[in-house]
C-alpha cells in the first residue's frame, strides 16, 4: 500500500473530514424526515443542515462540520487524520480530561475510515498514532466505547473490556421533594470531573464537549434547552446535564457525577428533575452491576448493553521497553 500520513488534523480539513463520514452512510441513502418520518431524499440538496446532522452527526455537512472541529480544538481535543497522496482517508477524534480517579483519560470518540479504503490498515495506523499522542500528552489510559464489529480490532491492539453498561429509559416523575437546582454552566470547564453515577457512554470531557460547548445556532438544536448545573439535597451534590433526546421530544439524556452514589435516590432524583423540566422519560446508563441492583425497586427498562475498552498507556510503555510491543 502507499504510504499513509497520519498527523493533527485542523480547519483546513473540514471539506475532506466531512467527504471521509458522508461516504459510508446508512443503505448509501441521505434521509429526509418530514413530520418525524424518515424517507429517503432524491438528492442531498433536498435536505437541511439539521436533516443532515440527522443522517450521521455533525460531519454531514461543511458548516456543521467547521463549527464542531473549531470547537474541538479550542477546548484542547485532537482530530488525527490519515492522508494518502494528498486525499485524506481516515479521521480518529481524541478527547482528553481528567476521570475520578485523579488520571488523565485520551479518548477515542471517533475513528472513520473512507469507505473505499477500509480494510487497508488505515484505522490500524490511526489507533497507533492515538497511542503514541495521548501518551505525549501524559494520558494513563486510552479509552474507546467499540462497536460490536469492532471489537476484536481494538483487543487486537491491546485494549481490554473495561467497563460493561446498560443503557435504561424510566418514567419522570415527582419521587422527590426539597431538592435544590442551580443552573451553572461552568462546572467542567477544567476538566475535572467526579465519578460517573448515569451516562457513562463516552468520557466525561466527550460527553461535555458534545452536549454542552458543541452548540448550533439551528431551530431544532434551541427548541428546547439544555439544562446543566448542580442539584443538591439530603445531604449530598450531583453534577448533571440534561440534554433532549434527538428522536423522542418528551425524552431527556441524562448524565449524572457525584463523588457518592449512585443509589435509587439519585435515580428518584433524576427522574424528578427532568419531570420538573417538562420530560416524560429518561434515557440514561447505568454499570451492569448498579443496574441489577437497582432496576426493580426504580421500574428500570432496559434499552441495550454496551462495554468501554482500555488501554493502559503506563503499562503498555513498560511492555515497549521490554521489546514485547512493536
């Protein structure tokens, strides 16, 4: 194969980041969605830059695409980009913030390859190249939330199963009185966080940058608010976002820290907030063992299970120094 460069990504790319995640869509349809209802559109010029956030996420279009990567990058993240004979082929983002246990966390948000060059070891090379920058940069882990296709990918480059999740939805309502919310939109931005007691879907600093910095002056993206701040009551604080749910208008993402927790009063607490903020349901993730524990006596439903891999970046060095890691 010829040769790939993979290095920093920047403004400059927008055009080809964007062609790299709009190459692999869904059936290789763009989808409108009059009144709710997805229907394939004839021509992509059909579609407006919200419909096409819906086709795949902020890298659908140019505009969107621009405004995410300056946000990105401002808050100190990295896009890494494969370059072969002057096109780019690939994209991998990487999130950086320290998680509860006091580390640095790197975390793979995205990893795309063009779709006519997968299989060519380009993702390979991106992943390498991640390892080697967030060790840079100081990270004790490298994280990444991998699909099912490609889990073997990342175990064959040393990741290992972390942390197994559940994801939930539960019905809002007042469990909960004397509770106390102040809106603050402040709390993360050095990017120390508690632990995790809902939502851990992606890391913290991911989940920061995508549902609060990571903002569009769209119609649909301000209908409704984005509510994130501090709830304290009984005795104890937690730190949390609610975010509505792309699809379900009467359902919020819920994501939660506290430095104690989570029990079934949190979760009354969460489902009481978002019934205050005008949500039916909540959607959310639990561990599995917090999940099994707690799923009857809050009438939790569960969506799906998901698993967080690692990479200890300390222990992998130690192995490189040994010979044992090319």
């Amino acid at each position: 194969m010829e040769k790939v460069v993979v290095r920093r990504g920047g403004l400059a790319d927008v055009s080809q980041i964007a062609a790299i995640h709009c190459s692999d869509l869904e059936d290789n349809l763009w989808y409108r969605f009059p009144e709710g209802k997805r229907v394939a559109a004839k021509r992509v010029s059909e579609l407006t830059l919200y419909e096409r956030w819906l086709n795949g996420g902020s890298w659908m279009s140019e505009e969107l695409c621009a405004i995410y990567l300056n946000n990105l990058l401002l808050n100190g993240h990295m896009p890494l980009v494969a370059e072969l004979d002057g096109k780019l082929v690939g994209e991998l983002e990487l999130f950086y913030g320290k998680e509860n246990d006091g580390h640095l966390y790197a975390h793979i948000g995205v990893l795309q390859v063009h779709k006519e060059y997968q299989r060519r070891g380009i993702g390979t090379l991106l992943v390498q190249k991640a390892i080697i920058t967030a060790k840079k940069r100081g990270a004790s882990y490298l994280t990444v939330r991998p699909r099912d296709v490609v889990r073997d990918f990342y175990k064959k480059l040393g990741f290992a199963e972390w942390l197994k999740t559940v994801v939930f939805f539960a019905e809002a309502a007042p469990f909960v009185s004397g509770l106390t919310w102040k809106e603050d939109t402040t709390i993360f931005n050095k990017q120390k966080f508690w632990p995790f007691i809902m939502g851990y879907e992606q890391s913290s600093a991911q989940i920061w940058q995508i549902f609060h910095v990571n903002q569009f002056a769209l119609p649909e993206f301000t209908r409704e608010p984005i509510h994130t701040g501090l709830v304290s009551g009984r005795g104890k604080e937690v730190v949390a976002i609610f975010y509505p749910h792309v699809y379900f208008g009467d359902m919020a993402n819920v994501y939660a820290w506290s430095n104690k927790g989570p029990n079934k009063e949190d979760l009354w607490t969460m489902l009481t907030l978002a019934y205050q903020f005008g949500y039916d349901k909540v959607r959310s993730l639990l561990t599995e063992d917090k999940y099994e524990g707690l799923k009857d006596s809050c009438s939790l439903a569960e969506i799906e299970r998901q698993e967080i891999f690692r990479l200890n970046l300390k222990e992998r060095e130690i192995y490189e120094m040994a010979g044992f890691v090319c």
